[in-house]
C-alpha cells in the first residue's frame, strides 16, 4: 500500500499547479460587479437574555419605586443577584429588609448554639417574619393604591414578564 509520502511527484505537481494559477485568479476581474446594499435589516427574534435583562429592571424599579413611600426601612425591598446552591446561573431575588435582618439573625442563633463567641442567642428570626409579613402586606396594598406611579412600576414588570415568558414558550416550543 501506497502513502501521499511515496509519492512526492504529485503534490509537488498539485503545488505547482495551484501556485502557477494563482496571478490568473487574483488578476481576474469580476465581469458583472454587485452594488452592496447601505442597510441590511435582520428579523430575528428578540434575545432571551435581553428581555430577562428588562425584566429586572423592571422590577429593581417597581421595588424603588415602592420604597420611595414606604415609612418604615425594615419593610424596603432591596433587589440583588444571586447563586443558588450548586447552580452556575445568577439570578435576582428581592427581599424586604426584615427578612434580611431575619436570615443575620438566624444565622447568629445558629452560631451561639453551636458555642461561637460573641454569638448571641436572639428571637427566631422566623417569628420576626411572620410577625412583620401581615404589616408588609398591608403597606404595599396602600402604596398601591394611593400612588399611581407604584401601580405603572408594576404594569410595566407584569407586561414585561409576560413577554418573557411568552417568548420562552415560542423558542422553547412549551405548552401551558
């Protein structure tokens, strides 16, 4: 059996040739020259990440949008990004102040049992959140309805998300 290295007189005849051809080809005018377009519009559709994007946004505004009337600090939302547990992905969680203040104090308790100093033994964080969760509900129904801005903030979150979500059925090709 022959290899391509027994035979060096072909590729050196196919070398050859190319290079002896290529004056013709870079010398060679096209005989009928194309006008290039100015613009060329692409339909496609909109990017997911994108409207995930607008979507958080969306929703960092309605939550400052909220606590711009909120009396209280404890029951601001605060939005940031994430990862859960053993994911890769970020994602964005908003949370009131007091569940924050909730989670610290949890995680303290836990701390002073297992014998940490400067560790202090606290009421449940869980107790706090149930006990603020009543009063945080009743806030933000009348924060929506005394000031129309809070009830665009959450139009615009809802119409956005919609259209997330919408879009994800068509790409992904999901049933309801």
């Amino acid at each position: 059996m022959k290899t391509s290295t027994q035979k060096p007189d072909v590729w050196a005849a196919i070398i050859l040739t190319i290079v002896l051809s290529m004056p013709t080809l870079l010398s060679a005018q096209p005989t009928n020259q194309a006008t290039l377009p100015e613009e060329i519009i692409v339909n496609a559709p909109e990017s997911l990440t994108r409207l995930r994007q607008e979507v958080n946004l969306a929703r960092e505004n309605m939550f400052n949008v909220f606590n711009q009337f909120i009396d209280d600090e404890r029951f601001e939302v605060h939005c940031d990004y994430v990862k859960r547990w053993q994911s890769k992905i970020r994602e964005q969680v908003c949370t009131p102040t007091f569940h924050q203040i909730a989670q610290e104090q949890e995680a303290n308790n836990m701390l002073a049992d297992f014998g940490f100093v400067g560790a202090n033994r606290g009421e449940p964080g869980v107790t706090q959140i149930h006990h603020l969760e009543g009063q945080f509900e009743e806030k933000m129904k009348s924060i929506f309805q005394e000031h129309p801005e809070f009830r665009e903030a959450i139009g615009e979150f809802e119409s956005l998300s919609a259209a997330l979500e919408d879009a994800r059925k068509d790409r992904f090709e999901l049933d309801d």
